[in-house]
C-alpha cells in the first residue's frame, strides 16, 4: 500500500518540495537549525518544538522514501527482479 503511494508521487517535485521544507522559514535560521543549536545549547525543548522537528523533518524523510522507491523500480524494470 505504501508503495503504491509513493510510485503516485513525482521524483522530482517531491524531492525538491520535500527539502524545501526542511529549510523553512529560510529566515531568520530554518527551524531544523534552531531546535540543534537549542539541543546543543542543553536548553529544554517545549512540545511544540518537538512537533517543528518531527514536521520539518518529514520533508526529508518523504523524499528520500520516494527517491528509493523510483530507484527500486527501476532497478526492477530494467532486471526483472527485486535487490
């Protein structure tokens, strides 16, 4: 089922929409940055920190899953078989 839904999905929009979320707001600092440096910085982190970076992690995540999906098949396509 999940493969389904990711061979819907176009490569190249989703790669470039999906990494274009993990940096947002490009201003001041991404949020991915900011909740690091707070990590670093030993300051607690509040829940709704912790959803900016499960939520803009995402982006990265789909991406990379569709990437590897259009990989696999075709890889599939082109041998007959799944490695």
């Amino acid at each position: 089922m999940l493969n389904a839904l990711l061979d819907k999905l176009p490569v190249g929009p989703t790669i470039f929409f999906g990494l274009l979320y993990v940096i947002m707001p490009i201003l001041p600092e991404p949020h991915l940055v900011q909740k690091a440096m707070m990590l670093m910085n030993g300051l607690h982190l509040a829940p709704i920190d912790w959803f900016d970076i499960v939520a803009h992690s995402s982006g990265a995540v789909l991406a990379f899953a569709v990437y590897r999906r259009s990989r696999q098949v075709g890889k599939t396509s082109k041998n007959g078989d799944v490695s």
